[in-house]
C-alpha cells in the first residue's frame, strides 16, 4: 500500500469531488482526507488517498483524462508534515517512453531494476525536506544498495528529485529550447547542490559526491543521481521530447571533470 496525495486543478465548483471519489474506489484507493481552496477559474482540491501501489499508474490516467480534472499532480507524501513538499510518484512507462528506451543513448533503466521502492518512497520526503542538502541520505541508500542495482536506483531516485525540482522552482519559467534549458535550467537547479560550470552544451564538475577523492579508478562513471536528476528536470515539462543525459568523463573513470552531455 501507498499514500499518495493528488492535486487536481478545475474549472468545476460542484460535483468536482464526488466525481472523484467514484475513479478512488475504482481503483480500490481509500480518500483519508481532502483540502479545497478556490481559484479564479475554478478549485484547487488536494486529496490525501492510500491504495496499491500497482494501481496508481491506472488512476492517474483516468483522475487526468477525466473532463473535470484540467490538471494533476501526483507525489508520495510526507507523513511528518502536512505541507512538505512532493516528490513525483513513481508512474510505469507510457508508450512514447518505451519508444525512447530504443534511441541510441541508454534509456532509463526499467522499474523492475530498482531497489526497494518502498524505502526510496519512505526516504524521499527526507530529501525533500533537506533539500539541497540531499547527500547524506542519498550517499547512504547508494551504499547499501547491490552494486547490480545501483545505477537504475540512483538513476530513478535521481529523476524524481529533478521532476519535484522542476514543479518548486522552474514551473512557471518560459519554455527554452534545450540550449537553453541547459543554461536556465539545468545550470542553476545542479549549483543548487554542488559547485558546476557549463561548456558548450556541457556541464561540467569536480565536485561529484559520488567520487572519492584518492579512490582506485573504476570502470565506468558513477554520477546516476545527477543523470537522473537532470533528466527528470528537463524532461518534467514535457516541450522537448524525452531527453537522455549520459556522462562522458567522471572524476571516479580517473578523468579530470564529470561531465554531463544532453541529447535529444
């Protein structure tokens, strides 16, 4: 089971929640509690529910593609605070993500190689509320995590963090080809955490905290989160298509930088 807390904006003042309660029992999902504030053009309502986790992907497509419903967000809620902020909720993939997942760029590592959903859904309103001081939590998953699955562990996790990132910060922002969405976007969200410089359509750092300094170089790039990261928060507003972030040279390959390279 998973609690999950809906936002649903629309345009509709009456009826608005007895449509909705009819698609949470459908979908076998108990509403625990509900908030409602109005807007200019309608209602913001905010729902509180809990129900299988298998079944939130089915009620998210049919709370937004219902006529009522003119926009939702979807994240895991903090049970400690009443206001903390969500971390998107983990969907399956649609079909124009599946097409994606064959471009020559490794695609997004599937559901089934994540560690753990349950504690990364426990450990995420944690990393909302230290954000940006997210490492001592995220570095601490990492290293329990079987080193088979900790690149799509820390790929995912990372990506839902950018998508909350995107929502809280950059929302309201204009929406930028991907150059600039690199400059306006991805450069200031990734300072947020740690020192990064752009070049070209690059980004680069020294200070990953996924590379120890002095360590045996290893075979191949350790940043996942920061991949995740910042392909969750260009890919958030859905203008672009699906963006993939690899990384080139990593600090932890015995590289001078880590760096990050996007592609459409």
């Amino acid at each position: 089971m998973i609690e999950v807390e809906l936002r649903v904006v629309s345009s509709y003042k009456e009826g608005l929640l007895i449509a909705l309660s009819d698609i949470l029992l459908a979908n076998q999902f108990t509403l625990l509690r509900h908030r409602r504030a109005n807007i200019e053009n309608g209602v913001v309502m905010s729902l509180m529910v809990k129900g299988p986790a298998a079944n939130l992907l089915k009620l998210e497509e049919q709370l937004g593609s219902h006529h009522m419903v003119s926009s939702l967000e979807a994240g895991v809620f903090d049970p400690n605070s009443g206001n903390a902020p969500m971390i998107p909720a983990a969907t399956a993939a649609t079909p124009a993500a599946a097409a994606a997942a064959s471009a020559p760029v490794e695609a997004m590592p599937p559901q089934s190689a994540v560690a753990d959903q349950k504690r990364i859904d426990q450990m995420l309103p944690q990393v909302a509320r230290d954000y940006p001081q997210v490492f001592g939590t995220v570095l601490a998953l990492e290293r329990s995590v079987d080193p088979a699955q900790r690149e799509a562990t820390m790929r995912h996790i990372g990506s839902r963090v950018g998508a909350w990132v995107f929502k809280r910060d950059f929302a309201l922002g204009a929406r930028q080809p991907l150059a600039g969405s690199i400059t306006h976007l991805a450069l200031p969200a990734l300072r947020q955490m740690i020192s990064v410089k752009q070049e070209g359509d690059t980004l680069t750092t020294t200070s990953s905290p996924f590379c120890t300094p002095g360590q045996k170089s290893l075979p191949t790039p350790q940043c996942h989160f920061f991949r995740g990261f910042l392909e969750g928060l260009i890919n958030e507003s859905g203008h672009l298509g699906t963006i993939r972030v690899s990384e080139s040279t990593c600090c932890a390959h015995g590289d001078d930088c880590c760096r990050f390279e996007f592609h459409a």
